[in-house]
C-alpha cells in the first residue's frame, strides 16, 4: 500500500508509521510527505528514510480551494492508495476529498466526538474528564467528524497537566494509527454511514475485552493505559 503523509509540524506520527513499516506490522510504503510549512521536522524524519518531501507555499494561492485543488493534483501524481494526515494543521477542502474517496484517515487526540478541533488535549483537561484517547477516522467535509475507524484510551490523573495529558495520549497515538492504515491495508474497513464496519474475516477481533494493558504504575487505582481496537 502507497502512503502519502501530510504533515505541518514534528512528524512523530510519521515516525511511528515508518518504524511499523520497518517492524513490518504495516504492510505499507511511505512514498511522499507533504506540508503546507517549509521546513517541519517531518521533512527532516523522511528524508532520514529517503522519502521525497513536497513543500506547497499556501500564499502563492487566493483561497483554500485553489490551494486544495492543487495539492490534490501532487498528491495523485505519487499514485498513493492512501492519505495519511498526521499533524496537518489545515481543514481539507471538498476540492481535495473528492480525489480521494474514502482514502483519506486522521488522528486526532481525544475520543470524538468529544473535543474536535485545536488543543483538543486541554478541552478535555479543563472539562474535567476522566478518560481521554484518541481515534483515527476518514476525513469528511466537517472537522474531526468523520466515520470513527480506532480508538484508543488513557486515564487522566489529578495531577495531570494539559501537557503531561497530551504525552500519554501521543504514545497510544502512535500505536492506533499504523493498526488502523494496517486494516485499510488489509481491504478490512467499510464505511456504512456514519459507522465503520471491520471485516475481521481470518484475524481475532479485538474488542473493549482484548484491551492492550500497559502498567504504567503499580501503585495508582488507575495506573493503566488501554489501547482498545472496537
């Protein structure tokens, strides 16, 4: 399978799809990284790995669909099976979803459909929640609103801040993301609605039963965190 990735900042979810590619638990091929920033640091991670890296100037277009509409069309030129958005700080635009049709995934770090947007991590922090995660899903037209692929769980603690939340959420991130460009691999996902159906045909299911637990103390009631698949 072809993956383009859109990155605009670190790339650490770029990196952990490429070392998934290596420990081939992905059966995939990064074949371009693009952004819409000149120099992120996931520029820096592909070509470590000789990956071809596309900077698209967003000033040099009047408006996004234009922008889009182009980016598309470089996109396509990689015949990629799939796009990967991993920290792509723009809301794609019909002009650019409508090429890919269904292939189109993203990561975001709270359990939708609670907390889209930005600083999704801090909403949830400041709201008070007990559980945070994150999910991978296709991008639709809204923003963090389309069909729910993975989700993975982590506890927050009293004396968690924004920041020490969103630590613990990109280390499941990094996990979901390659499991669920894995099942898309596989041809194991169908989008009905607003749901995704996983053809688990020849593999065990994962259920909330199955839940990966890894200890990350033995001392605190809620001194776990869950990778949870279904």
């Amino acid at each position: 399978m072809r993956i383009a990735v859109l990155a605009s900042g670190r790339g650490t979810n770029l990196q952990a799809i490429l070392d998934a590619i290596e420990a081939k638990a992905l059966q995939a091929r990064v074949v371009a990284v693009f952004s819409d920033r000149r120099e992120p640091l996931a520029f820096e991670r592909a070509r470590q790995r000789g990956i071809p890296t596309v900077f698209l100037d967003p000033a040099l277009f009047p408006n996004r669909r234009e922008y889009d509409a182009a980016l598309a069309q470089k996109v396509k030129s990689f015949s990629v099976d799939v796009v990967a958005l991993a920290g792509f700080m723009r809301v794609l635009t019909p002009e650019f979803l409508r090429e890919f049709p269904g292939r189109v995934l993203n990561i975001h770090p709270s359990l939708l459909p609670a907390f889209p947007g930005l600083e999704a991590q801090r909403q949830a922090w400041e709201y008070g929640v007990r559980f945070s995660g994150c999910t991978v899903h296709f991008v639709d037209q809204g923003v963090d609103t389309g069909p729910i692929i993975l989700q993975s769980v982590v506890p927050v603690y009293e004396e968690d801040t924004p920041e020490t939340l969103a630590e613990r959420i990109l280390k499941v991130e990094h996990k979901t993301y390659p499991a669920a460009l894995q099942l898309f691999a596989e041809g194991r996902l169908q989008i009905e609605g607003r749901r995704v159906r996983i053809n688990w045909k020849g593999r065990t299911p994962l259920k909330p039963r199955d839940c990966v637990l890894e200890w990350l103390d033995t001392v605190r009631n809620f001194g776990r965190e869950a990778l949870c698949f279904e």
